[in-house]
C-alpha cells in the first residue's frame, strides 16, 4: 500500500487589529484578510462597524475609554476563535494637539485612557490565552513622537513615551514564554489623523485667550488641511510592510520606524547632543 503522505492545511492564523475605521487599521486588516488571515476588527462607529462586516470582517464596537467595551471585545474574541488568537495589533489612537500650559487634566486623562491605559487593559486579558499556547505575537502601533518630542504635542507625546516604556519592559519580561512584543514608530503617514486631531483641539484648548494664540492659528490650519504636505509621507501600505515582519518573522524586531523622517529622528536622537536635538525639532515644530 502507498503510504498515505497528505498532511493537514495550517490552521488559519488570527488577529484582533483595533482602529479598523480607516487609514492604517483599515489598510493592514484589508491586506492581512487577503493573505489568509481570520481577523478581528474594532471600531467605535455603527456606521463604520456596518462596512467592516459588509466586507466580511467580524467586527466589534470597542472604545479604549469605556473598560467594558474592552473586557467584552475580548470575551468575544477569544471565543470565536475558541482562545487560539495568534496576534493583537494595537493600533487605535489619536492626538489631543495644544501647549502643556494649556492643557484641561479631562484632557491629558482622556489621551491617556484612549492611547494608554486602554491598550495595556486589551493586551493584559489577551496573554493568558497566548501564555496557553506558548506563542502570540504582540504589535503596538506607537509613533516616531514615543522616542522624540515635539511642540504642541505634549498630551500625545507623553501617551507614546508611556507606552514605548510599558511595552519594552513587557517585551523583556515575557523572553522565553513565546510571545514578542514589538513597537511600529510611524513618521507622517496619510490618514484623518491631523483632522481628527484638529476636532480635539476645538473641544479642549481655548485657543483664543491662549499666549501661544498665533501659533495655534498656524497649527490649526495645517491640522484642518491634513497635517504635514510633504513628499515623504508614506501611505498606510507602509506600516502594513513592517506589521507583516513582526507578526510572520522568526525574529520580529522591538522597534520598526516607518518613513524617512521617523528614522532621521532617531538618528539625530542617538547622534545630536541634546541641546542640539531639542532646537532642531523645535524649529520643527
């Protein structure tokens, strides 16, 4: 008799990828469900949550600033996918623009439940089931702003920092578990990133009786027309390319700078004195 040599398919690989609404959530969950990929997909729109399943997708509602959407997203993953979860990306965020001088404490508690707190609570209800299996891959969409600052951006600024210590430390504490934490530090990427930002500004920075008023007026602008006009913004297919290394490599890196900026930014972090660095980029800014 020949022996029978047909091996069984690999089982479908999973991820739950937050901030799936638009721009780089939209982009990496489009491209990982054409690669094969059973994905998990968050959003905090009806309307946005209606496409995504629409486009075949299992989606669910999550707000990293209400912890009981977040304690049931991930009930309900670890379920569907019968606690055999592979990946998380996090990568639902935004940026709360103004001085620090400037800031309402609702303000800087909000950037921080939503850029912060939140993804620390999804990650820690995740890892037992990964601990499990000896193996998970987890990616967290940080930004070029969690390794240097930048004026107006404090709130924002602060949030990365945060989590690039958080996570780093966490990618050393679990060596040897099989799971890897890895950080994607993006420059300018096209997104309503800056138009979104542009929406917190009005809501929380009385710009008008504000010393930095004039600047307000010039960075308000350029928020409201999209950020940054430059040749060297990237597309989220950018992200994408470096999201594929840590979630598929055997040796996924802790840290993956996205466009010419974010990897000119270190550079002159490890190059520049510091008095040197900061007028640079506040000259940037």
């Amino acid at each position: 008799m020949t022996p029978n040599t047909q091996t069984s398919p690999a089982p479908q690989k999973t991820i739950l990828i937050t901030g799936c609404s638009s721009g780089i959530g939209a982009f990496c969950a489009q491209a990982l469900k054409q690669r094969g990929w059973r994905v998990f997909a968050t959003a905090r729109k009806a309307e946005d949550l209606a496409y995504l399943r629409e486009q075949g997708f299992e989606a669910f509602y999550l707000d990293y600033c209400e912890p009981e959407t977040i304690a049931a997203v991930a009930e309900a993953v670890l379920n569907a996918c019968h606690h055999q979860l592979d990946a998380l990306f996090n990568n639902g965020a935004y940026a709360q623009p103004g001085a620090v001088e400037d800031l309402p404490m609702e303000a800087l508690r909000l950037q921080f439940e939503a850029n912060f707190f939140g993804w620390q609570d999804l990650t820690q209800r995740l890892i037992p089931a990964m601990r499990a299996r000896k193996q998970g891959r987890l990616v967290h969409c940080s930004s070029i702003l969690g390794l240097v600052p930048m004026k107006w951006r404090g709130a924002y600024v602060s949030s990365k920092f945060a989590l690039e210590g958080l996570m780093l430390v966490q990618r050393m504490e679990l060596e040897g578990s099989g799971l890897t934490v890895s950080m994607i530090e993006p420059g300018p990427i096209t997104s309503k990133f800056a138009i979104n930002a542009a929406a917190f500004a009005q809501k929380y920075i009385d710009m008008e009786a504000s010393v930095h008023r004039q600047d307000y007026q010039r960075q308000f602008a350029k928020l409201q027309g999209g950020g940054t006009k430059s040749s060297v913004k990237l597309g989220p297919d950018a992200v994408f390319e470096v999201l594929l290394h840590a979630l598929e490599s055997d040796r996924p890196r802790p840290h993956y700078p996205v466009t010419r900026p974010a990897k000119l930014g270190i550079l002159a972090k490890r190059l520049l004195p510091s008095r040197w660095l900061y007028k640079m980029l506040s000259d940037q800014s």
